[in-house]
C-alpha cells in the first residue's frame, strides 16, 4: 500500500530548463526518483522522403544509462543493437510530440528529441514524453520557432495496483500492477495515445473509464508544471 | 467513403485450421484480402529465466513477406535487423495472446507463434493475434494441454475516416484515418490492451467510447469464427 | 526403400499461379509435402553498376520460415544475419534465372524472386527455381515484357540412395544420400547449373551420367507442368 | 590566445559525489563546460577467463550523449556499433583504473565504470578517468572494500597550442593543437599512462618533457579535489 | 586467346609447406599468380553438436585481402559481414575437405582451416582447397594423427572460353568464361564435388563431358604436385 | 632473461619490397618470427568530407590472420565486428602515417594502408608501420608522387621486463613486461607517438625517459633498413 501519497496523486516534479549550455535545449525532468536528461537539437535537415516538401520531422531516441536501474542494464551500444523495448518507447515519444507540432511551420527542418534516463524508478517513457515537450519548446523558442507547436502535449502512467486504481506509478508499483496503462494528452485535454495493458487478468470497460479519469488529473496538473518552467526560462 | 460494407461490418473471414501438415499447427487466417500464416511450435525448453522454475513462456514473431505489400518492402534478414515496427508488433502480439494463457498448467514449455503475413492490406495485427489463438489452441489441443488457455483472443482495429468511426479498416482507409485504434479482448468480452493513437488531431473521450464500442461488436463477431473453425478442425 | 513411387519417378506437382492478388505474380509451388511461395516483383531501378547502361537485372532472396521444418528454425531476420545454407542457395536461384534472360529486352528494370518455404521436406532450393520461373514469366507477361524470357527454366533434385540412384528425394532420403546432386535446365534440355556433392564417399563419373540422365527426365516433366500452369492463367 | 586563465591553470572543478540515489555509486563530474556522470556498479560475477581465479575485474564503458557536443553526434546504439574513437577511450579508461587495483582484495566481481559525457568541452576522457575514479572509490567503500584501491589515479590533457604548452585544454584549444598529449598518473606522482600524438608536426623530446611538467602540476591539483569529494561524501 | 600455355596445361604450381614456424602447419600455394596462404590449427574441442560422439570436426574459413584483387576489396571484418561469395567458398572447401576425413579417427578434435588469399588471379578456391589439404595432412602427421585422411583431395578450375574447353582458367579468362567450372577429385580419382555453371548461354552434356575429361587431368597433375611437397616436407 | 641478444638490440629485419605483383604495392616486414604483410592502394577517391577540398587521405587497416598468434583468434569477419585492439591499433597506424604527409601534394587521392599480420611473435603494431611506411613510399612512387612523403616514419616497443628496459619485445617478453611502450618517430628523430603503459605498478618519470633513449636508438636503426629496402627496389 502507498503510504506517502494519496492514489491520485504525483510524485514531485522538478524541472531544470537550462541545465546544460550546449545542446540547443537541455531539460532534467525529475518526478520522484526518476529522472530523464531530455535534450533538442535542430537540424537544417530533412529525412529523404521529405526533401522538397516544405515540411520537417521530429523524432525521438530514448536510453536507459546502465546504471539507473537497480541492477546494471548492459548497454545498447556494446550489444550492437536497441532492444524491443526501447524501439518501442521511442517510437511513442515520436508520435506524441508529432501531435502537437505544426510542420509547415517548421519547414525543411528536423527536431531530434534525445531522452536518456539517468535514474530510473518507473514511468521514465512518461517523464521522457513531458520533458521531450519542455526541451522542444524551449529550442523552438530560441530560433524563433514558438508558433511551430500548436499545444502542449505530457503524459502519465496509471494502473490498478492490489485492485486499487493509482495514478503515477514507482517502479515497485509498476511491477505487481494488474493493469498498466500510459496516457498521452495535450494541453486542452484532448487524447494523443492511450496504451492500456492487462498485466494479469484482462480488465473491463468500468475499469479503463476509471484510469482514463484518474490519467486526466494528472496530466492537467504537470501541464501547469510545465508551463511554469517554461514561463520562468 | 466504404461503399461494400457497413462502417460497423467486418471484412470476410475464412480460417483454414491445418494448412499445412508438418508444423505442430499452422492456419491460415484471411480477413478481406490481408493474409495471415500463424503456426504454432511447442518446445520442451523455457528461456533461461524461467529454468526450474515450473512455468511455461510464450511468445511471438511477426514479418511481413517482402511482396505482401504493394511496393516490395526489404527482407529484414537481409537487411541483419528487425525494424520498429515489426518490433512492436511482435511485442504486442506476445503479450496478446500471454494474457489467456496458464503458464503452471503449460509446465516447463514454450510456445512459439510465428505469424507471417502473406499479403497485407490493412489489420495485419489484429488479423495475427486473431490467427495466433486459433494456432495456438490446435497445436495445445493436440499435446493434450487444451486446458493451458483459460479464454480466447482476439483483436481488431477500428479509427475515424474522414470523420466517421469504422470497424476493421482495410489499408487504404488505414492510412487517411485521423484516429487509428487496435483493441484486443477476450472471448468472454473484456479488454487486454488498447492502443489509441491520434494521426492527426488529438481526440475527444467521448470518441475514444464510441471506437471501443464499435471494436467490442467485432471482436465479438470474429471469436465465433475461431470457435467454429476450432470446432470443425 | 521408397515404396510410394518409383526411383525415377517426380512427387506429385502443384502450381497455383495467382495465389495472391497484390503481388506481381505470386505461385504457390507444391511438390509433395514441399510448399514454396514464389513472388516476382518488377521495379523500375536497377542495382548501381547498371544504372545508364540500357541492361536490366534479376535477383532471388530465399527463406524458411521457422515452421516449415519438422523441429523450429530460428528466423534469420532477428538473429540478424542470413546463414550460409541461405546465402548459397538464393545466389544459386538467381544464377538459374537470369541464364534465361535477355537483360536487354528487360531495359533497366529489376526482377526480384521472393521464395518463402511454407513447408520444407527436401528439394526446397529447386522447387524454389521452378516457381521462381513460373512466377518470373507471369509477372513479366503481365507488364508486356513476355519476350524478356527466351527459355523455361526448371531445377530437380537427385541422388544415390541405399546405393540406388533416385528422383525428386524427400527429406528422409535427402538426409541419408551418399551422393546428393542438383541440377538446373533449360526447357529445351541444355545445362545451366549442375552441383554434385559427396556427402559420404567419393563417387564415380559413371554414377555422375546416370544421375544426370535421371534429372534429365525429372526436368522434362516438370517443364511440362510450368508450361501448362501458365497456359492455364 | 587564452584569456580566462592561464597556461598552466585548470578550469573550475567540482565534484558531485552522490549526485544519483540507485546505482552504487554515481558521481557528476565537471571540469569547465566538460560534464561527465560517471557511476560504479559492483557485480557479483566475473568473466569466464577469471572464474575461481579468486580475483576480480574492472572494466569501463564510455559514450557521448547525442546533443553532448556542439552539432548532434548519431547515437551509437542506433548505428549498431561503438566507434573506433569510443573503444579507444573506454579501454584506456579501463587500464588507467585497473593500475590502482589490488584484484586478490576485490575477489570475485566486476566494478563496471560507466561513463557518460553530458556535455563536452574536450578533456572528456581525462574527465571520465578522474570522476570514474571517485565513483569507484565510492562504491567500493559501501561495500567495506576500500582496501581494493591502493592509491588514487587521475588524469589530464597538455598540447601546444600556437606553439605554445598549455594545460588542460578545452575544445577549441584541443582542435587545433599541433601537439595533443593525455597523461595519467596516481596520487604519489607515478605515471600510468602517457599518449602524446603529433597533430600537425613531429615534435621533439624537449617538448614532450616540458608538457609531462605541466601534466603533473595539474594532476597533483585534481587528485587534491578528489580526496576532498570523498572526504566530505 | 590463351598464348603462354595450352589449352590444357595448368599454370605453375608451387608449395612451401612450412612458410611459417607458429601455425600447426602454414602452406603457400601458389599456382600462377594466384597465391593462397593455407594454415591448419587442431584444437581440443569439437562443435556443441559432436560433444561426447567420439568425433571431430573439420571446418574452413576464406578470404580475399583487400588488396589481392586489382582494385582494392573492402575488408569483410569492417563492413561487419562474410559476403555470399565468401560463405559460398568456405562452405564448399569444408565439404571437400571432410570428404577424405576418418572422423573417428581424428577424435574429438576440430581442424580448422584458414585459406586467406594473398593474390587473386582466378582458381582462389580451387587453390585454396589444393592448399588446405596440404596444410591438413602436414598439422595432423605433426600430432601423430596421419591416418585421419583416407586419401588426398585437390581441386581445379575449368571452362569455355571463346567456344574452347581450357584447364585452369586465370582471372582474364574466368570473366570472359562462357561455361565455369570447378571439379573436385580425391587422389584416386573419384569425384567429390563437381559445380558448373553457364555464365551465358546453357550448355549440353557433350561439353560437360569434355570439361570433366579435361578437369581429370590437372587434377591428377596436381595430386601428384601435393604428394611430393608433403614427402620433402 | 634475454639470451640471444642484448638488451638493446634489435631482432633481424627482413624487408620484401615487392612481395606480391598485383598491389600497387606489397611489402613483407619480418622482424624475428613476427611477420607482417603490407599493402598500399591508392585510389582516386576521397572520403565525403574531403570532397572538392583539394587535399587526400590516408587510412590504415590492421588484422591478424586466425593462425598467426599460437592459439588461433577467431576471424573478425565471421565474428562480425572488429575488437576493440585492432581498432586502437589500426588508429594508431593511420595516425603515424599522417604525420609524414602532405596532403595538398598527393591531391585528392585516398591511400589505403592493409597490414595483416601473417605471424605474430610481439611488437606487430610497430611492424605493421615499419612496413606500412615503406609500402606507401612505394606506390607513391610508382604513380610520381614520391613528395607527397615529408620523411620517413618507424615504431619500436620499448619495455620494462623483469626491472630492466629492453628494446623490441618479443611475445614472451611483451606478455610479462611491468611497462610496455610504443614509440613512433620520423628519420629525422622527432617523436609522432608515445604510448607508454603501466602494465602492473605505475612507473616513474626516469624510467620514461631510458625507454625513450632506448626507443631512438631502435628506430634509427630501423629507418636506416627501410632506406636501404627502397633504395634497392
């Protein structure tokens, strides 16, 4: 049982805009002990089946450094290749921040998102996802690309943990949850992506109503966060 | 616009339980014109993790045949990887058809499904998850370990085109949908995961009910085809 | 000792050459229990070293799928390499094609020959060759290019057996050959690849002319059956 | 010309020694703009070649996060391999710490050495060596094995820059140094390690004992800063 | 036209069978221009799939340095991949090699025969497999194992070149070769393995008669070639 | 302790400048058993960031043929990527070579480098420059671009075995020295590279500067052998 929080309550969030001088933006998003290095870079390119259209890209690479989990993970780049897992999440951070993103705006340009987990204590695709946003902002924002974002775009994990519906799940959450659920929303409330995944035992429609609320609380109050940040930079 | 079907009808379904003799089960699943080989292999070994451990595993993998497609799509073999996209895809369908399966009654064993799309034309997971039960199931039923699968599985995808909600879009209305949604559930009606994403515009709740609605009417549909086809085989 | 049939005799051939309605051509090749998806795709590019030079190109790529053997084959594709048996024998179905193509008459244009092994029991690479052809010659017809092809091509298996020289073996003969010999030719009789291997000791030419008088016979009536397959389409 | 300090000065260090809660040691590490989180992890496993040795092993991994450097470096991971530059670093990693290792104290594990740049201003390798050795050192005393580290070892960088020797030179110095140098030495003064390249011109032996003077005044210093981050930890 | 030999006479052959003091046995074979370093290596230990069978192994390894060619060849080991030529090689010098093996006899051993060609200039395999066989028969008589082979194996190139059968053909004459062809024989003159392929037009049983008749003799010459660099040996 | 020479004396050299016909150019270095085979090719192509810059290339690639060390090293090509101590040293000998080019003067030309090393006995790094140097020299002058070489370029390995320095290791030496060090100079003694390495204790300053003393006086007579070679070629 969660005895530090309520259910429907987040971990604290803290987030460092500036916390590296090179990289066009360098965002520490922390939300309790997880904690992901999101950074911007803009390209004067396009991939090949963009060129002349007039339109960019924006992509995302995601990493787990090897010592964030508990145990050494071995890294990616000695195995030679990206595991399933992580191909997976970075192609949902990818679609979640395309959704918010005007590309005629943005012209023959390619944003690269690159979110690596320095510590990993559950929800990092989620936390990746929200800082993503902050650093695409803030490197938008600095070459006079603001309008090149239509909304803003976070999201959250929640779960049915010992039969109890929880927002924001820690890594010990996440690992006996019976229902594991990540939800992608802007800023007005609207849905980007829904992944819902029964653990164990399938679960009902009643069920998945109930996550969906509890995920949309969540997301409004890190959307505020991320606004603040972004306000104070 | 669909002129051949209703929004809320299925393609034709047809299932051809012992396709082939030698492999411990092999179907042949079509839904419209996408073709899907699924067969089943059951082996006396478990991956190291679950060594002694009395537990069972199952797991899945998809390609795509390179001239399923319309334009050939490169053989990944010959490429030396497996892209994200079928990455993904094979993930989804492990953990899909793991979520009906009783792994202390499977005992020390794995099942491997190996789904092979022959020709696709929009649904090639779903039509995969839907196939890989019925594989699945023959190849248990014929060791003796019919009891391993607690329900059945089956999948569907539904979106909005052109601002109307559809059931199992072929590809041509796959690729202009504005939401694009997979739903898997069990025979006895509830959900094992659901994956919603937005194309183009985020979406509404209200609309994210309507889809699932629409996909839990199909799913519905499609299981009576796997118990028929069972029956018979 | 083969008791279904006769030492010089062929297994019984199916060739179904509109298998699939997306590919070019796609044909389901059966000898015996041995099924070979064969597909043919024509691009409008060739390879580099070709590029201006008015000449077009022919190529093969071949695969077991993981079920088409008795016991499990690992796909090559996720352990991200083609192995050695799969490289020799697609580069030994492209050869056999392209020694009946006038690559002038293709123009600069490539020919790609996809064989799937659905189901495997010995003379794969050959009935690989023989749908290949068939499904070459009606991809071509179906883009006008009918005149690209100035022979038939066909492929047959043979070997010393218990000391018997044999047709067409099935994988239990194939697996105890003492000789094991493989041998394309040309519609009208002529040679385009011979391979005669030893697998236990050495063998004499006269053995050699015996086998090669035994394909002659096998080829016969299997370009026979190509013939009347694509009379029939 | 430098302006912000002189020849034989060091940028402004500091030392984060317990910067991340999870991995047994994890220390951020700068040295002017240069950022590198370095962490230990002990294992209880050694490889195959040392197994029942009764000694151990230490071994360091190194990468480049994507946005580090000024333009986006591809990720190694992505390209499916380390290149020839990162092997050379984290080998030399490697030996400069094993140098300060007594492998009969450590017994049968494996310290592994993750060092990861967050931001590189040159120097990153010198970098990773002096906070790699602070995480070790860290690690090994929460595990009561301080005796396995029999002194302290760091690192720095000396070139000729505009004909000039220049201690610890930051990236556009080190681009284009005629003369780029990275000497190791342990806390007592001993060397470990010498590279000295020649980027434009061949250089003398004058030179080179000039720059090893230079190398040592400023190790000296940074093993002062090291011993009071673990003081103070 | 062929002016410094005729038609069927080989190009100079000579054997240094102790080139080198570290190997088992290191050979340089040479035959005209074309020059192939064959080294045997015996080790202990035999492949998973003959553990406690009570028998060994003999296995092959090729390859082209980058420069042995006219224009330089991109090394295999940085392009991270054996292309299909090379699998092809090696695969068939390992099979003619184990044709004369006793492989109870030889134990639980492997053989390993590494055949890396220093200069091209046509007949590499063949030459290769000249040479390893050397290199075998040295290394196993040096570990009292000389039993181990129950004959001797060589090998030779033939082909049509302008319409005419020649023996040997050097790399001019193979990239104008009509019908190519390479036949390996034991000592006693039984067929091991017999390859050709029409490399433009198909080809008729009278020729390939022709080309083996022409095939025997080198063969024979070159036997008699082995014998006497292994008896000064 | 060393008995068949002094401490600071050489091995015997052997130089065979044009060991193979078809290279630009091929040279056997010999330096006791170690035996290295190298080959320069000039190509009229520069790598991408080089293009239209008016200025060439030089590269280096070092392997050991599986048979050249004792026991035998696995083939890096069917291993599928170079380890980590043939990238360091293929680096290193890039570098050397570098250092005595004027890259104006030999135009936008790439020289590629090809050490393998036939036998390895100690030192064949040091080797491999030795005789990458006089290769290069060589085929620069068959194409008139001799000035394109500003000097001559060698290596020796100095080291500390049993508390004494010595000149030229040899494997046994090398594999138990407490300091190993790889010195490259130009012919007119100026230093291009120092690698020095602690291999067991840290080592002084004094000790450094005798291995250097020891190292000049090595390569001195080594430039001189590499004169002599090309002068007679």
């Amino acid at each position: 049982m969660r005895e530090d929080r309520r259910a429907d309550e987040l971990r604290p969030i803290t987030i460092e805009v500036d916390y590296l001088e090179q990289p066009h933006a360098a965002v520490l998003y922390s939300q309790g002990k997880t904690k992901v290095l999101c950074t911007a870079t803009i390209e004067d390119e396009v991939p090949r089946w963009l060129k002349s259209s007039g339109r960019g890209w924006m992509t995302a690479e995601y990493s787990l450094l090897p010592a964030s989990t508990g145990e050494r993970t071995q890294r990616e780049a000695s195995r030679g290749k990206q595991g399933g897992r992580t191909v997976e999440i970075q192609r949902l951070i990818g679609r979640a921040l395309r959704s918010v993103v005007d590309f005629e705006t943005l012209g023959e340009r390619t944003v690269w998102l690159d979110c690596d987990v320095l510590q990993a204590d559950g929800g990092t695709r989620c936390a990746a996802i929200c800082g993503a946003y902050v650093a695409a902002a803030r490197a938008l924002d600095r070459f006079g690309l603001s309008k090149v974002l239509t909304d803003s775009v976070a999201a959250v994990s929640v779960g049915i943990v010992d039969g109890q519906p929880m927002l924001d799940l820690e890594y010990t959450e996440d690992s006996t949850a019976e229902v594991d659920m990540n939800v992608v929303m802007t800023g007005d409330g609207r849905l980007v992506e829904v992944q819902a995944t029964a653990e164990g035992a399938p679960f009902t429609r009643e069920l998945l109503d109930e996550l969906l609320e509890l995920a949309g609380g969540g997301i409004e109050r890190i959307a505020r966060e991320q606004e603040e940040a972004l306000a104070v930079a």
